[in-house]
C-alpha cells in the first residue's frame, strides 16, 4: 500500500471526503489562496480548545497536547482554497460567536462539557442539513476531519492512542484481536 492509497483509506474511516484532500493526494497546492492568512497564538489556542473538545483527555492524551490547533492552522494555509479558507474562518467565528449568545459564555471560558455539547449539536444540524440536500462544507466537518487527521498521525496518537510498530518490523499476517484492543496506527 503506497501514501496515497493509505491517506485515502484514513479519509474513508473518518467518514467520507476530507476538505483539502486534494492537495495531500496530488501534491500540488491550491492556486487561489488567501494571501497573507495567518493564524494568532490567541487563535491556535481557541482551535486546540475545539479539537479538545472533540477529542479529549482520557487515559491518553487528548488533541490539544498533539498540538491540534498548529496544524490545523498550518492546513488551512497549506491545502484550503480561497473558498474553503473562507468557510473555515467564517465557520470559527460564528462557532465563537453563536456559543456567546446560546451560553452567555466565551467558548474559552466554558467547561469541556458545554463545549462538546455545542459542538454535538453543531454536529446533527450539519447532517441534518446534509440529508436534506446541503452538500456544502460546513466548517464542523472541517473541524472534526482537521481533528482526527492530525492526532491520529501525530506521534502522541500514533502511539498512544493506537498500537503501533515503528517501520521496519516484521510482517505478521494473522494478529489475534482481542475485544477492546486498540486499532494500529498506519
């Protein structure tokens, strides 16, 4: 299995198409991008919040300690065009905004709980609004596929949230699965 046929298999794990994929599959960056787009330490902060929420702490470590919100900054720069760039800061400024005026809370603020649930609930509006024939990204999409890409190819996933052997090892055909082992990392 070569690069290409591995991320395209990680992209179908995690649910489908993955915004940006283009870029990571081909190579080649996108022509129309923002000129100038950079994110703030204030603003990586905030993304590594969100991706905490999403994955969180447990007997592993959770999103923000892979330094989720970096990468996301750095793939939105690097692999995103103008229009997906677009969607993708709108999509944090309404998050922060929206959550203001639902809670009366900043997101930074508020407990990991009443961020999950917000972001839950951001999450069945977009599928609803999916299956009812909306196929545009919406940046809750954007935020999880950011999300599980980067932890789950940062070392601190790849080894500690999954199993894993460093390259080269030898090749076992047949592993015993054993119910609640966990998955290997690619």
């Amino acid at each position: 299995m070569n690069r290409r046929e591995a991320l395209k298999s990680v992209v179908l794990m995690m649910g489908g198409t993955m915004v940006g994929a283009n870029v990571i599959l081909t190579g080649c960056a996108p022509e129309d991008k923002i000129e100038g787009l950079d994110f703030s330490e204030k603003e990586i902060a905030y993304m590594d919040e969100i991706g905490e929420a999403i994955i969180p702490t447990t007997d592993t470590p959770g999103a923000k300690a892979a330094g989720i919100g970096s990468f996301m900054a750095m793939m939105v720069k690097d692999t995103y065009n103008k229009e997906q760039q677009e969607t993708f800061i709108n999509g944090l400024n309404s998050l922060k905004k929206d959550f203001k005026s639902e809670t009366g809370k900043n997101f930074m603020d508020a407990s990991v709980d009443e961020r999950t649930a917000f972001l839950n609930q951001l999450n069945k509006k977009a599928i609803a609004e999916f299956n009812e024939g909306d196929k545009s990204p919406k940046y809750i999409g954007m935020l999880k596929d950011l999300t599980v890409l980067g932890y789950f190819t940062s070392e601190i996933g790849a080894t500690q949230a999954l199993r894993f052997i460093e390259t080269p090892g030898r090749y076992d055909p047949c592993v015993d699965y054993k119910k609640g082992d966990k998955a290997w990392a690619i």
